[in-house]
C-alpha cells in the first residue's frame, strides 16, 4: 500500500476512536435560574366539557451550561384538568428534562375542564406549572373561566340529513339535523346554548328566545325553521352600546379571542317556506356561513320575516340571503360578508327603512355587490319570478368596492324596484352600467333624493362598527315620514325631527 494512503487511513482510524469514546454531555442541575415567556398562561374561557386551544409556554436556560430540570408537574397533580406536552411528550408529572446551554423547551398546555356543581354557571379554574422543587422551585400559574352551557345535539338514531339550499354550481348543501324537544322551545338567559347539527323546530312550533340569551354554533350547526313553524326573538335595547346585556346574540363555540373575528366558524339560521309569523328583534349574528337563509312560497302575500334593530356580519358568503320571500326590516345593520351582503334572487316583496347595508370585507378579494337584487335564480336563470316590491327608504348601500348595487332583471317578470333617501356607492361612468336603464338615477319613478357616493365618516367600517360621525354627509338626509315610523334609532337615540341615514344616528366618535 502507497504510504500517504496508509498515513490517510490511520488519521481517519483515530479520528473515529476518539470520537467513539467521547463522554456524553454533561449537565448541572437547575438552581431556580430558569426565564419563562410569561409568568401565567391565561386559557382564556371555554365551555364546560369541551377542550380548549393549545397554548405555548417557551422555557428559556439564559446561562452558558447545559442544565437538567429534574421535574417538571402540576401543582394539582393528577387530578388536575390541564394537560402538558414537554418538548413532544405528553403527560402531566416529567423528571430530568434537559436544556442546552442558552436554548429553550416548548411547554404545550390544554385543558377539559367539568363543572360538576349545578349551581354554578361559570367557574375560574387555576392551577400550575410547578419547575424543580424546593428551594429552587420556580412557579407558571394556569388560569381558565369555565363556563356551563346547555348542550343540544342528535340523540342516537334521530340524527336526520336535510338539504340546506343549492350553491352556486347546483351542488345541494346537506346538514345533520335534530327537532327541538318541547322543553327545549324556550331559550333562557341563565346560561349559554351550544347547538351542535342544526336544531329543527318542530312543525307548527315556536322557539322563543328570551333577551340576553347566548347562543353558540358548533361547525356546521345552526338552526332550520320549517314549514309551519316559527321563531321569535326577543331581544331588547341595551343600557351600554357596547355590552348588548339584552341583546340576544348567535356566534360560533369558540371562545378564544383569537376566533373573534374569523368568519364562517357555523353555518346559517335557515327559514324555510312555509314558515310563518318570524320576528326578530335585537339580534347579532357574526360569523356564519350565511346569516340568514330566508326561503319563501311563490306569490305568497303573508310576511315571512320582520327583523329590526339587528346586527348580521362577517359571513363567510351572505349575511342575508332571500329567496322569493317576504322581509321587512328597520334599523338593520348588514356588514362584511364574502360575498354580498344582502342577496335577493328569485324575486319577492322586501321593504328597508333605516338600513346600514356596508360591505368593507378584507379576508380576501370580493367579487360581489353588496346588494345584489334579481327576479332570477343564481343557479337556474330559466327559472324567473315576480319582485313585487324591493323598497329602500332611508337606508346606505356602500362598500370598499367601487359599485355596490346589482340589479338583473328578466323580460317576463315584474321587477319593481324603489329608492328613496338613500346613499348608494356606484361608479356611474363604468362602462357595463352606464347606459342601463336600471341605473337610470334621475329617473323618479324608481329614485328619488339619491346620494351618490361621498364622505360617510364611519367610526370603523372593516371592524363593523358603522355608526357615523358628526362629519358624515349622511347628516339630516333621512326621510322624516319614514323616520316617523321608526322614530329611534338602533341603539335607541332619537332621529326626530332630523333623521340621518342608515340604523344609526350621528354622533360624536368618543362616545
């Protein structure tokens, strides 16, 4: 053999003994010189029995040695409702957990927590993260509001599949859902509803729900009014804007604050044709699929919904979406939404006093107007219906697109359409509508004292909070025989004797 080959040879020989018989790390035990990312882990609040979001603690070693923690538990124990993962291991009690000189661990913590008292509707349930033991124990509190809810969901073998409505490419939308058992036809303040499938109500039934009620959607729940059946809320004015004690309010199951504002966590109240005698009275819905689903019998004079001083937005697709139905709503706020914010398709009879229809959508791009009006299907354009009637009065169409109201129309049908006192946002030198007679704005017979576009001066339209300011061109522009009729406003300021447009009345933004 070639004597640099054999000098290469013996190097690598002993670079591989050496290697082999080196030591393994050593480490010196905590002293109580750990750094935490923060010194209490706040759960936020979750319902009785259903798990929460998993939360991150991150353990820093600040010091140049490789450490040992020999334990790491919960104060509780065993018996404690949290549970951990250190650095990918699950349990709840861990012994001899290292940490490199100046790196960290990942701490993961999650919790079930049970109410087993009855009298208690909500419960702070504390605990800790316990890191070495005395004298150099070092301490990360665990803090979670628990509250106790009413759980309603399919019994076994009464689960049913209904088809919800058809989407735009003819797809139907399919739902589990469950009827409503009679003592569950009343919904009371006293705790919260979570509904998981959507709760039917039963044929010739009501549901009632009582001011300051609560209720949460689980993914793909909500609820069906059918034929022959209703629902009534009863909301009432709050004392604080921003509390709604006596507002009733429908939102998704996740209380964490991080699903505050994310849309589309449940899917829609649907009422279905047939239904009858529905009201709606100070009622927020956010983050739906679709608000409401308003389905009604063609030609039908009966009115199928009033809804006032109501608040739908952020939803995934439609706030309200009506089908050749009968609505009536004042002092409604109809916000973001992925698509319009109020759809009518084939036709029907709707009247609007006092409405704030504004889509500042900004979860992605939206192709919709905010208000969409047609006597046709969206699925089937052979199919066609009368619009005997779409009447604004007082109301504002506006958006962060630059047109905010669609209008088709077929040949056949009757399509009749008035606006009178509004403020819509519409491009009027846009070449797709500039010479439809449908957007004809100095034609008196479907318009009439028409505020194209200008300053509205919304406190904060991409968080839905619509109210206007003193600077708003919205001012004084209402119609007072239609004030008249609705006389406060939706957080019940007087809009006598100068109304201004929309649910809201002017005020100062610092109150």
């Amino acid at each position: 053999m070639h004597l640099k080959t054999l000098f290469i040879l013996s190097a690598l020989f002993a670079l591989l003994c050496s290697t082999s018989c080196r030591k393994d790390f050593e480490y010196t035990e905590s002293s109580g010189r750990l750094s935490f990312s923060r010194d209490t882990v706040y759960l936020d609040t979750v319902f009785t029995n259903i798990g929460s979001s998993t939360y991150t603690l991150k353990v820093f070693n600040d010091t140049k040695k490789d450490i040992l923690i020999p334990n790491i538990s919960l104060k509780n124990g065993n018996e404690s409702y949290y549970r951990l993962n250190v650095d990918g291991v699950a349990g709840k009690e861990f012994t001899n957990i290292p940490i490199y000189a100046e790196d960290s661990l990942f701490v993961f913590v999650e919790t079930t927590i049970d109410i087993t008292d009855n009298s208690l509707n909500e419960l702070l349930y504390t605990d800790a993260i316990l890191f070495d033991k005395e004298p150099f124990q070092q301490t990360v509190e665990l803090v979670t509001l628990v509250k106790d809810a009413i759980f309603l969901y399919p019994q076994e073998n009464k689960e049913e599949s209904i088809v919800l409505y058809t989407d735009e490419n003819g797809n139907p939308i399919e739902i589990e859902g469950f009827e409503l058992a009679d003592i569950h036809l009343n919904f009371k303040n006293d705790k919260s509803y979570v509904i998981y499938g959507y709760a039917v109500i039963p044929k010739g039934k009501k549901l009632i729900i009582d001011p300051g009620t609560r209720v949460h959607f689980h993914q793909n729940s909500g609820i069906l009014v059918q034929d022959e059946s209703s629902l009534i809320i009863n909301g009432k004015l709050s004392s604080n804007d921003n509390e709604f004690e006596k507002e009733v309010i429908f939102e998704g199951d996740r209380l964490e604050p991080e699903f505050e504002n994310i849309p589309g966590q449940w899917g829609a109240i649907w009422i279905g044709a047939g239904s009858k005698d529905n009201t709606i009275n100070h009622l927020t819905i956010k983050n739906a699929e679709i608000g409401l689903y308003v389905e009604g019998q063609i030609n039908a004079p009966e009115e199928t919904l009033n809804i006032a001083n109501s608040r739908i937005f952020n939803s995934a697709k439609y706030n309200i979406w009506a089908s050749n139905t009968n609505i009536v709503a004042n002092n409604l706020v109809l916000g973001a939404a992925g698509n319009s914010s109020l759809k009518i398709e084939n036709g029907g009879t709707y009247s609007f006093s006092h409405a704030t229809i504004a889509n500042y959508w900004n979860k992605g791009f939206r192709f919709n107007a905010s208000v969409e009006i047609s006597n046709t299907s969206g699925t089937d354009e052979s199919e066609s219906f009368d619009l005997f009637l779409a009447d604004f009065k007082n109301c504002i169409i506006d958006g962060n697109s630059s047109n905010e109201i669609l209008l088709q129309k077929n040949d056949q049908n009757i399509f009749n359409y008035t606006f009178q006192n509004c403020f819509i946002k519409f491009n009027e030198n846009q070449s797709s509508t500039n010479e439809d007679v449908l957007y004809d704005f100095e034609n008196k017979e479907h318009y009439l004292n028409i505020t194209l576009n200008g300053k509205l001066d919304y406190f904060q339209p991409f968080m839905n909070d619509y109210r206007i300011g003193l600077d708003s061109e919205l001012i004084n522009k209402g119609d007072i025989n239609t004030a008249n009729n609705y006389p406060v406003d939706i957080l019940g300021t007087q809009r006598i004797p100068n109304p201004d447009l929309g649910a809201f009345q002017a005020k100062e933004k610092d109150q």
